[in-house]
C-alpha cells in the first residue's frame, strides 16, 4: 500500500473496493508502531474505537451506501479535546489517568462524517508552548527537520501529519500552536476564527483565545475537516450562528485583483534572512498570480506579545484552578485539604505551567487588575481594530507564520522569553479573533520548512482558502 493519502485518495480507493477502511486504519498502526517511538507523536491508541468505527465504514461500502465527507479518513486528534472512553491527558501529569465521559463535538462531528479517529497526541502541556518540548511525556521529533523542534504546542498533530501516520490531525491555536507547528513540519494547518468551531470538549487554556483546526496534507484537505466542525453548536454559547460556507466549493474561485497586505511591522528585525528570502520569493509568486500588493500599517503590533501573555495567563489561572486533586485527576494525598490541593498541584503541574499560574494570578489580583489585565484588553481591542481597519482597504494579509525556522530541539529550554517571542506573527491574529492558515513555503537550504502565513477578515475563511489553494497550485511549496 502507498503513502502520502489524501481525503480524496482514501475516499476513492475505499468507495473503489481497492482497500477496505479496516485495512486503511491498520496499516496507519502498523506504521506508528513502526515510528512512534522515535517521533513521540501519539499518546495514546484507540484503536478498538477505530476498528468499530471502520467497520461501519466497509458495511455501508458494501450496502452500496452513499459515502459521508471523511468516509474511512485516519485523523489523529490533539490529547487536549475530549475522546469519550480515550484518555486525554492534555500532555501533564496531572491528567495522566483521566478518562473524558463524553466527545468534543468536533471529534463527534469528524466521526458523524465517516471519519477514523486513530489516537491522541503529544502536546506542550495544557497547550502552552512553542516547541513541544513542555510534554510531561517527553518531546516530539520534527520528521520534516530531524533534530528539530515540531513547533507547538500541537506538535504530535503536525508531526503525525507530515510523518504519514495520519491523513488529517486536529489542533488547538490559543496563540500560534496550529499555525507555528504546520510550519515547521511543512504542512497546511489553520484555525478558523473564533467561534467557527465549537470549543465544547476541548480542555480549557485560555478560553477567550482557544480555538480547533485541522492540519493536513494539501489545503483542499484542510478546507473539507473545517467544513465538517464548523458550526453552531447548542452546547458552546460562543459558536457562531454565522453560515459556513461551501469550503471545498470556493476553493477554486479565480484570486486574480485580489488585494493582498503587506503589514511592515511583520518584516522588521528579529526575522531570519532564510525565512525573509523564502517569504519575499512566496509573496513574488502571489503577484504573478495577478494579486495586488498593499503595504499597510497594523500600528499596536509591538504590544501583541506583552497582551498575549497577560490575558492569556490571566485565563489560564483560572481555568486551570479546577484542578486540585478532588475533581479530576491526579491526587496527591496529606494531612489537610490545603495541603493536599498543594501537593497535588506541585507535583502534577511541570515548570511552565506553574509559571503561567503565577503570571495570570498576579496580573488579576486586587491592585493590578486594572494596571495589567483591564491594559491587556484595551490594548487587545486596539489591536482589533487596526486589523478591521486594514480589512477595509484588502482582501487578505500575508506575513510569514514564524521569524525564525524550527531550531534544535533543547536550544530555548532555558529562555523562556526567546520562546514567546517565536508567536509574534500569530498572536495578533488570536488576540483579534482572526481565521489565519499558515502553508508551506519553501525549505531553507532545502532543509528547514518555512512557512507563509494568510489572516482573513471575521469569517472570511473562504478567501482564505482560495488563497492559500492558488498557492499551493502554483508550487508555493517549493518556492
Ligand atoms: N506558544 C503560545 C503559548 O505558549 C501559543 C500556544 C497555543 O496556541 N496554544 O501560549
């Protein structure tokens, strides 16, 4: 059997008799046994939920059945979203036994829709991070650069993806952790814009921010895993009624006129002269595509960081108070309540978390409120609107996803400052609730990907998508 499958592939051949579901989701196991445990990219199997769900798959082949969007599609979801009956561990210790009792409705979307859930992934713990490398299981490997970072914090989706160990992953994006880790790996990922997806199911970061997308090979792909968990869902007050348009259908409208910003506070200092020469050589390719270049201005973007890191913290400490030995998880037992939640809490949650519990607790406590969390949202509105200002004047804003290429594994451990700084480019787009896709866009010395990242006005992610397809189209893979 072959690699490389996409959604189209996998349907054909399936709805073809050439290879049975089953057959397709074995052979994806036996290719994660074969790699996993150098890649580190799967926490957990289900592979009886797998099977089941395969079956069901050839049953309606053979009944000559029509065929739902992801009839027999191995995905792979990030070990953040809830799998009923499929431990989620969100990555830390402190759920390292925790068994959800219902489905996020992206994952019983996927699954309405033929989809074959494979497992869960790796990733930075209760998705903080850029690398990867805050798993309390270990880090992941970057199959697209060995010895580098995968990017993060949906590392193992993106890792699965580019390692063939599945066709199509799911991520969550608080700041960057589905656009960032597609870069680095070389591969499509996106994130709609806030509330296209519903969050119901996915363990909380930072509730304001957290959104779910897919990645995957191409960005036909990509647009079909989007289409299928977009939308209202009664059970998240903060999805959108908005209509979700045919993804797949739009692809393929013509990009020629389309008026494209160039934001110049995106092509500063602090961006490598590889991922600068890749970008510039992406952008040349959109032009001769027939789109129009603008420069344009997004004023507060030096503030995008500093407000990212308040309000997200900010909402981190509070959602992550729940756990503390009594509900969920992880109990560490001493002589008192307090110190058992004490305990608990230490030895459960790994540096970078506590770190940002104690961050978020200071920026909202009597006294600095105002100082810190109630500046970080004013500025975070700021930052808003300079992106519907621009939306005025352009169809879409094209930046690179990260200023520097994956870099080794271990290299920003003990920084964590340079860290944060690899979200600069991803963070204004969270923060303004933005749908943003990052695509591969060449390879540095033919090595390290980089990648082209393309934000859309509220909703937008339509154009979005045609964008990026006419991209890819015209090789920008390989620029
Ligand atoms: N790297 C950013 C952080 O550490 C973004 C994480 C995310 O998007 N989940 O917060």
């Amino acid at each position: 059997m072959t690699s490389g499958w996409t959604i189209e592939s996998v349907k054909a051949t399936i709805a073809a008799k050439k290879v049975s579901a089953r057959e397709l989701a074995a052979e994806h196991f036996k290719r994660i046994a074969a790699r996993n445990g150098e890649l580190n990219a799967y926490l957990t199997l289900s592979e009886e939920r797998a099977y089941a769900q395969a079956d069901k798959i050839d049953a309606a082949v053979a009944a000559g059945k029509p065929l739902p969007a992801l009839a027999g599609v191995p995905i792979a979801v990030k070990d953040v979203i809830s799998t009923r009956g499929v431990r989620t561990t969100c990555g830390s210790k402190i759920l390292n036994n925790y068994i959800p009792p219902y489905d996020a409705t992206a994952v019983s979307r996927l699954e309405a829709a033929g989809a074959v859930i494979l497992g869960k992934t790796n990733c930075d713990e209760f998705a903080m991070g850029s690398s990867n490398e805050n798993s309390a299981y270990g880090p992941v490997q970057n199959p697209a650069a060995p010895g580098t970072v995968p990017g993060g914090s949906s590392g193992g989706s993106a890792a699965a993806v580019a390692a063939d160990l599945a066709v199509a992953s799911l991520g969550t994006d608080t700041g960057g952790s589905i656009r960032q880790p597609g870069a680095f790996c070389g591969i499509p990922a996106m994130m709609g814009s806030y509330g296209r997806v519903s969050r119901y199911g996915l363990i909380a970061f930072a509730s304001s921010l957290d959104r779910i997308g897919p990645f995957a090979r191409n960005v036909g792909d990509v647009a079909a895993v989007l289409k299928v968990m977009a939308g209202r869902d009664p059970n998240d007050s903060t999805s959108t009624t908005a209509p979700v348009e045919d993804y797949t259908r739009e692809l393929k409208k013509p990009v020629k006129g389309m008026k494209i910003g160039i934001p110049k506070e995106y092509y500063g200092e602090g961006m490598d002269s590889g991922v600068r020469a890749k970008i510039t050589a992406g952008i040349e390719l959109l032009r001769t595509l027939g789109c129009q270049l603008m420069d344009i201005e997004l004023r507060h973007t030096d503030y995008a960081i500093a407000t990212y890191y308040i309000i997200a913290t900010a909402e981190a400490s509070s959602n992550l108070a729940r756990y503390d030995g009594v509900r969920y998880g992880l109990r560490e037992e001493a002589d008192t309540l307090v110190a058992t939640y004490r305990k608990t809490r230490g030895a459960g949650f790994g540096a970078e978390v506590k770190r940002r519990i104690v961050l978020g607790t200071y920026v909202l406590s009597a006294g600095y409120y105002d100082a810190y969390y109630l500046k970080g949202q004013k500025v975070r509105a700021l930052i808003a609107q300079d992106f519907r200002n621009a939306f005025e004047k352009v169809d879409a804003i094209v930046t690179p996803t990260s200023p520097v290429p994956p870099f080794s594994l271990g290299e920003r451990t003990n920084d964590p400052l340079q860290m944060y700084l690899a979200d600069i480019y991803t963070v204004t787009g969270s923060l303004a609730g933005l749908p943003g896709i990052s695509l591969p866009c060449g390879k540095i010395s033919g090595k390290l990907p980089v990648g082209l990242q393309i934000f859309g006005p509220a909703f937008g992610e339509a154009r979005v998508l045609q964008l990026a397809h006419a991209f890819e189209e015209a090789g920008g893979a390989t620029v």
